[in-house]
C-alpha cells in the first residue's frame, strides 16, 4: 500500500504471514481454509451491515494482490469482460497511522473521502479525477449511506492489465463502514448500462434514522464551538463540521472485531 493511503487506512490483520510450503496443502486442509476465509468475510459483511447482490454470471476469483490497496473480494464475468473488486471497512477495524504526539489524528470515521480522492490518484492513469457526490437524499435511497461517490478512469496497469477503464464507487454509513467497490471493463462507450447496474451491487442493510443524524450532526456543532471558544485554528477544525480527536493506542491498534 502506498504512503498516501497508509496515512488514513491500517491493514486489517488476518493472521501469521504464509510459511513458504514444498507442496500443496491437502484438499481436507484446503477447503477448511477456504471456510474459514468465507466465514471471516460474512463476519465483516456483518459488521458492515452490507447486502451484497452480484448479478448472475460471475464467479468469484483470488484476490489480485497490488501495492496500491488491499481489496476483501473479487469476482469476474464469465466470458472475462467484466471484473470487480471489492472492500469493506467497519469503522471500528480502521486504524490512523499517526505519529505525532502533539496533534489530533482524523476521526475513522471522518476519512472516507480522503480515501477514496486518494483511491483515485492511485488507481488511475492520470493522478486527480473529478467525482461525482450523490446528494444526501439519494445517497440515502440508493445505498442506505451518508455519503457515496463514484468516478469514472482509466486504470494504471499495476492494477489491473487485462481492462483500460474503471469505476470506483465509495460508500459510507457513518459510525458504521465505509466500501469501495471497483469495476474494471472495456470499450466505454458501450458500458453506460453496464456502470448502472453495478451501483446496485452493495448498499447498507438498513440507514440511520433521521433523528438520529440530527442528533450527531448537534453534537458536532457544538464540539466545533466549544473547539474555537478554546482559541484553536479553525483551520485545524477538520471535518468543519466535527471536531473530534482521535489518538493512537494499544486498544487501538487492536483489529479484532469487537465481541
């Protein structure tokens, strides 16, 4: 993973690193691994509150291992035209990688579009990308989410070198997970209706009530006052609407889902 994505993401420890192995392991100890990995995978569904619906016609494959981001799922078209990539981040599993002692690290929860302008310049071809953001209202009726974004690219070969082209769509459901779901394909004139359909393919199982993201939204209100009646820079009130702080910890560090 690149630096500029390891300033708002740690990995999501799974386990000891792979032992080098003189054969494979048998089909008894291979399908008990697959288990556990399915098992895991429902687990972070879970904890996301995300449905999943991937249409008819694809199979899953092993995740393609890049040094640009660490991706949970993928799966392609049968024919080979199509594939997608997946990643789901519950807030509670995110870690800031921030070392200095004498400021505030980014609320988890505030850095999903850090991350996905981040996605973009690492992903595409041509660095910075516009992105379209879905108004709040139709975030909502879409996805069940906050927020959501998607943007169109080419892709950088070391993502990916059998599709010239991209989607990344972003999802977040505060307080709860961010996604990012990343569709690679061909020939873009001829895909409109293909990227449609795949907005369909992840939403939040349930979206926070009305009263609720009042709620929260008051309660940055006046942390942001409180923040600037102390004297601070509002410059350094970021999100401007949530002054929250966050710092690093051994409890932190601790990626285990919560039980």
């Amino acid at each position: 993973m690149k630096p500029v994505l390891a300033l708002v993401l740690g990995a999501f420890l799974t386990g000891a690193p792979l032992q080098a192995q003189t054969r494979p392991p048998a089909a008894g100890q291979a399908r008990a691994q697959a288990g556990m990995k399915e098992a895991a995978f429902k687990q972070l569904l879970k904890e996301a509150d995300i449905i999943l619906d991937i249409p008819a016609g694809y199979h899953e494959i092993p995740v393609p291992e890049t040094e640009v981001y660490d991706f949970d799922k993928a799966w392609r078209k049968a024919d080979g035209t199509v594939e997608i990539r997946l990643a789901i981040r519950p807030i509670a599993r995110v870690v800031i990688d921030y070392d200095d002692p004498h400021g505030s690290a980014p609320d988890p929860n505030d850095v999903h579009g850090m991350v996905f302008a981040a996605l973009l310049g690492q992903l595409s071809t041509s660095g910075e990308l516009p992105e379209r953001h879905f108004p709040p209202a139709l975030a909502r009726k879409t996805f069940n989410a906050e927020w959501a974004s998607v943007a169109l690219m080419g892709i950088d070969p070391a993502v990916n070198t059998s599709h010239r082209e991209g989607m990344l769509l972003g999802i977040h459901k505060s307080r709860v997970a961010d996604a990012y779901l990343l569709v690679l394909y061909d020939n873009p004139e001829k895909s409109r209706a293909l990227l449609n359909g795949m907005l369909k393919l992840v939403r939040f199982g349930t979206a926070t009530p009305q009263a609720v993201l009042k709620a929260r939204a008051e309660a940055d209100r006046k942390a942001r006052e409180g923040f600037l009646e102390e004297g601070n820079d509002p410059d350094q009130c970021i999100p401007p609407e949530g002054a929250h702080e966050v710092r690093k910890s051994g409890k932190d560090l601790d990626q285990s889902p919560r039980k």
